[in-house]
C-alpha cells in the first residue's frame, strides 16, 4: 500500500509541475510576443514619425522668420538653430538626412524662411544660400594671413584703417573682454609679455559677409572669433586625446600652414614637428625666425636665424608663445591627425615648387639641402631684380 500511495503522490508532482511548465511556456511566449509586438509598433511608429520630419512644421503659415547661420557652422548646429525657430521637428533627423546625402556646403548668412517649407527645401536654400539680402560688405582673408596683413586686408575691403584695426587687435581692456566672451577659445596666454600679437592665429582665414554698410572693427573681429570657435569645437575629441591645448594646437598649426605648400605634406610636416617635440630637438622652422625678424624673406641668413626672440625656433626649444599667422583648417586637421608615429622623420626640406623632402638623420638632409638650396638664392636673385 505504501508504494502504491507513493506512486500516486510522483504522478501528482509530475503532473503538477508540468502544468507549471506549460504555464510558463505561455507566459514566456505572450512576453515575447508582447515584445515584438512593441518592436513592431516603435518600427511602425518610428518610420512615420521620420516621415513626418520631412514634413513642413506648418504648410499654411506663410510668416517667415529671420536667422543667422554662422561662418564655420557644423550641422548640428545649424539643425539646432533651425530647431530653435520651430522650422524642423527633429534636429537628429536633420543630421542624418544632411549625412546620408553628403550635404557640406551650405552657405553662412542670413536667411528668411517659413515653417510652410519642406525639411529638404530648407536643405535645399541652405545648399544654394539663398539668403535674406545681399550682403552690404565682403571680407576675404587668405590662409596664412598674420594680423597685420588681415589688418591691411580690413583696409582695402572694408575701409576700416588698419592702424585703428591693429590698436584695437592689442588694447588690453579690449581683449579681456573677449576673453571673456570666448572662454573656451582665448585665455590669458595671449596676454603674455612675449606675445608679439594677441590675437595672431585666433581670426579665421575666410569670406565674411556684413549686412551693414560700415561694419565696425569690432563686428569685424567678432566674426572671425566666432568662426574661429565653431571650427575648433568640430575637433574638441580629437583635441582631447593630443597634449596640446588649444592656443598650442593653433600655434602648431600656424607653422604646419606655413611650411607646407600642399595639403598632402601637412600631415606629414607636422608629424615631423610633433617628432621633434617629442625628441625634446628645436623645431628649427625658418618660418618661427621670419616672425621673429618682423619680415618674411625668400631665404634666411645665419644671422636672420640667430635672432634673439622666444618666436626663433633655432635657438628655444619647444613651440613659440603664440601662431604666427591664421592657420587653415586643413593645417588644424593636420595637427590633429597627423601621419602617425610610423612616419619617423624628423627633417624636412621644402623647394619653391612645394615638393618637399624627407631625411630621418642630419647627414640625410644635409645632403637634401646641399642639392637643392641653389634654387632658393636663384628666387632670392630674381626678387630682387623686380
């Protein structure tokens, strides 16, 4: 009897825990279903809700609004500035979208635009800068400008005296305010005793426009800051993982720009620097020895490179105080990314023509120089025909 009543009892549990398995088979099976039915409705949902970004925000208001894309602008920020005035529903989709099409070269200004537009023809007026108004005033600063020939520049275009422009570029007062107004790009390094130009690498080298018929130096500077700012915030990671600081990123690359004629050599001219600094060796830029003289010269004499200066990479080690004229962003990205630890040169030799070589010992690029420096005197000669 006892082992009848125990076989009864294993049928029972047996029987139990099967129904107990079957119950939470359903039970896994309703959640997995209850998850893909959620998947399928976000998908669903998802999908419309990008659609209807592409949508105006309002197709029978005609009432425009009135913005300002900035020199430099990335698109994020120009779909936050178009987010902000309720002309796109979805900033993210906006950047995908601009992405996905390989949209780069929408036009800064000011623009006029309704919520009855179409996220694609808004893309569309910003592709073909189909601005507000005609602008009052251009400005073009070519790369590799230093502040007193931006100065002269300001003159020419803009009527502006370049000796009003420079006492403004180096009134104290003046520049303690736009540090404060740009703190993540100006510090206190560029009130140094031993900076010879405060504001040298900080005014972007490109095309401004002014909506107004006398623009004053200050909106002038203003401009190129703000240009100056949104183009490095695009490179803030890649900043991070360098050693370098901003006013030390922007000085390298002052030099890189100067030094090399291609965009293909920048890379690699500032990898050599970046060895060199490494090496704890002097950068021995002739550019650094030109800045320091106050004159740029075809080619340089001992005596132009002996010059005592903290700007004269030949005799201090180390980068100069400050740039030493507007780099381009090609150098910046150069600086940034540079050719890499592989390439371990640590000397170059440009010719007039741009073709520059490279030596990894003193011995290798003597003989570059050796070869090649006749061409350099024969550009000297020739100037000074002229």
């Amino acid at each position: 009897m006892g082992k009848k009543h125990s076989k009864k009892a294993n049928d029972s549990i047996y029987n139990e825990r099967t129904k107990e398995a079957k119950t939470v088979r359903k039970i896994v099976l309703f959640i997995l279903l209850g998850i893909l039915l959620i998947i399928i409705i976000a998908g669903v949902s998802g999908y419309f809700y990008v659609q209807s970004a592409f949508k105006p925000m309002d197709p029978g208001n005609e009432e425009t609004v009135e913005f300002e894309i900035p020199m430099g602008s990335s698109s994020s920020e120009i779909a936050e500035i178009l987010k902000k005035h309720d002309l796109i529903k979805n900033s993210l989709v906006f950047q995908s979208y601009v992405k996905l099409n390989n949209y780069s070269d929408f036009q800064a200004g000011e623009y006029e635009m309704s919520p009855s537009l179409s996220m694609k023809e808004i893309i569309n007026r910003l592709n073909k800068g189909q601005l507000m108004k005609e602008p009052e005033a251009k400005l073009t600063i070519p790369e590799g400008k230093s502040v007193e020939e931006i100065a002269d520049i300001v003159e020419d275009e803009l009527s502006i005296s370049s000796e009003d422009f420079l006492d403004m570029a180096e009134d104290t007062t003046y520049l303690e305010e736009l540090i404060e107004e740009y703190p993540d790009l100006l510090s206190d390094d560029i009130l140094k005793s031993d900076v010879i130009m405060p504001l040298e690498g900080y005014l972007f080298a490109g095309t401004f426009e002014f909506f107004e018929e006398d623009p004053s130096p200050q909106s002038v500077v203003a401009e190129m800051l703000d240009a100056t700012q949104n183009m490095v915030e695009k490179y803030d990671e890649a900043l991070e993982d360098t050693d370098l600081n901003t006013h030390e990123m922007l000085t390298l690359a002052s030099i890189v720009e100067r030094e090399s004629k291609y965009d293909e050599d920048r890379p690699k001219v500032a990898q050599v620097f970046l060895n060199r600094l490494d090496e704890d060796m002097k950068l021995q830029s002739d550019i650094t020895a030109a800045y320091a003289n106050g004159e740029h010269k075809i080619t340089m004499t001992y005596d132009d490179v002996e010059v005592d200066s903290p700007y004269n990479t030949y005799n201090v080690k180390g980068l100069p105080p400050a740039p030493i004229a507007s780099p381009s962003t090609d150098a910046v990205e150069a600086v940034l990314e540079p050719a890499g630890k592989d390439f371990d040169y640590t000397y170059f030799y440009a010719r007039p023509d741009g073709e520059t070589h490279y030596s990894k010992t003193l011995d290798e690029h003597k003989k570059v120089v050796k070869k090649y420096r006749h061409e350099w005197d024969e550009l000297e000669e020739e100037s000074k025909k002229e």
